[in-house]
C-alpha cells in the first residue's frame, strides 16, 4: 500500500507506538492462549482484511473517488475496524480448537527462526509508521483523500512498493514456524489468492491517480520484493 509525500516526514514516536501495539497484542495472545492465541490473532486479522480489500478497490475507491464528500472520517473507519476485528477476534476465540487441531512437529530451530521472521515483519512495520505516521493505521483508504498528490517512493518504498503487503506473509510464515498449526498454511494461500488481484486493483487506482509519476516508480521498484 502506498502513501503521499505530504506525510513522509520522519515520524520515530508513531512508529514505536504502533510497534509497541503489535507487540502487546501478540504478547497478550500468548499470555491468555499459548500458541493457540497467535493463531486466534493471525485469523482474526487477516481472514477479514484480505477480502475486504479486494472488495475495498473493486467497489468502494471507485465510488468514494466520484464521491469524495462521502469518504469516512478516519473516527468512522477506525469504529468501523473495532467492531469488524472486535467480531473475528471473538470468533477465532471460539474456533481455537478447530484452528491449531492439525500441527506439525517441527524442530526447536524453528521456534528461533519463527521469532526471527517476526522480527522482520515489526522492522518493516516500524520503517512504514515512521514514514507515514498515524494516517497508515487510522483511515481506511488513505490514497482517496483529496489532499494527497504524491506517492511515497523514498525509504523502504525505494526497495518494494507494497511494503505492508510483503510483511504478511513472512508474519504468517513465522507464525507457522512458532505454532507448527496447518490452518495457517491455508491462511497463507487465501493470501496468495487474493494479494495480486488486490495489487493490480490498487496500483490500477493509483496509476489513474497519480499518472506517469507512479508508472516511473513502477518501472524501477519491485512490487514486492524481486518481482516489478
């Protein structure tokens, strides 16, 4: 997912606020679940959020994009979040047993490696929030607004165009390796299924909206990661 200059400036108390966020949220999982609890949190997220975009720029930023008057407040979208996260969070909870039923034995090494791939995915987390600040976490569609009138394309964005989109899968991944639970291997490919559709939708949206400017970054910058 990609932003705008105008909030590209260097943003280090907002990166370890939400870096601070996402470590309580795992840390608390585990606390009340064991492993069982990151597989609650790794469902509760994404099974939610990998449709909803797909649906957010098929549907919804071609309408809020001739209709700007209607674009939620970012108080609106973040009630909007709690209440939708509030309900597979709960879910997740009551499906735990069904989630981690099938697991892998897998090597002590791989609990360290695991921790390592969540490492990564907090130090791309952190280098996207300090580029972004707050607007990353608390507006649906940040691209819809109507001040914003240019891509990112310096720091992390210089290396991968969907930073956020990259981090996913080794969170997954990771995950996978601390847990040993299947159900995030099928996690994992309703990922795969869904991000390049998700991907060719939004950077279509942002080739309308940012021009020739975004086909140059396209050009030179990976899409992920190795990939243009």
């Amino acid at each position: 997912m990609n932003q705008d200059r105008s909030n590209n400036g260097d943003k280090p108390v907002t990166a370890i606020f939400w870096i601070f966020f996402a470590i309580l949220a795992f840390s608390a999982f585990y606390l009340l679940y064991g492993k069982a609890g990151l597989v609650i949190l790794a469902f509760a997220f994404w099974v939610p959020l990998i449709p909803f975009r797909w649906v957010g720029f098929k549907f919804v930023a071609p309408y809020l994009q001739q209709h700007p008057d209607r674009i939620p407040t970012p108080a609106t979208t973040l009630l909007g979040y709690v209440g939708v996260f509030s309900t597979t969070i709960a879910l997740s909870i009551l499906g735990r047993q069904l989630l981690v039923s099938w697991q892998i034995g897998l090597p002590w090494l791989s609990t360290w490696l695991g921790i390592l791939l969540l490492g990564v995915t907090f130090l791309i987390w952190y280098t996207m929030a300090r580029k972004i600040g707050w607007k990353y976490r608390t507006v649906a569609m940040p691209e819809l607004e109507s001040r914003l009138n240019s891509p990112v394309t310096d720091g992390i964005y210089a290396y991968t165009r969907h930073p956020e989109y990259l981090s996913e899968p080794i969170c997954i991944i990771g995950l996978f390796l601390i847990t040993g639970a299947t159900s995030l291997l099928l996690l994992l490919g309703l990922w795969a299924l869904f991000i390049y559709p998700v991907i060719s939708l939004e950077e279509r949206y942002l080739i309308g909206r940012y021009g020739f400017e975004y086909q140059r970054y396209a050009q030179r910058t990976p899409k992920l990661l190795l990939r243009r």
